[in-house]
C-alpha cells in the first residue's frame, strides 16, 4: 500500500479509534495495569517491558492517563 503518513493516520484513526501513537500508549497502559495488578515486579521492569525508557517517563504517564502513579494503583488492587 502506497500511503502518505497522512493517509495511513487518517485511515488507523478510522479504523482503531485513535491516532496511532495514542492507540500504542494506551496499549502500554493496559499490558502495565496487568503486570501491576498480576505480579510482583518492580516498576522499572515494568516500564521496561511497556516500551518506556525510564521508570519515571513511565510513572508519569501512567499518573496523568490512569490518575494514580503506578504504585498507588498497585495498592489499591491488593487490598481490594
């Protein structure tokens, strides 16, 4: 497919519901609230296996897109 990036944004837009880069956060977001609420792992694992460059990179965003830093939100799941 010959696409201009354009196109094929406007086109996954269509499609996912979603710009492309916002479809891939929100991907993150949710493989990180699995980890968080499935194992132990530590945040900077986490981050890294999200995609996330730096454990902080990752905690802020995950705190501005879920309203909780990701330890908080962990908490709340263990005790219910």
């Amino acid at each position: 497919a010959n696409l201009s990036e354009f196109h094929f944004a406007r086109m996954f837009r269509a499609s996912f519901g979603a710009a492309p880069h916002e479809w891939v956060m929100q991907q993150r977001m949710a493989r990180a609230q699995t980890l968080l609420r499935t194992t132990t792992l530590a945040l900077a694992t986490i981050a890294e296996r999200c995609g996330f460059a730096s454990p902080s990179h990752f905690s802020r965003r995950f705190a501005l897109q879920l309203g909780a830093p990701p330890s908080r939100y962990r908490l709340a799941w263990q005790h219910g």
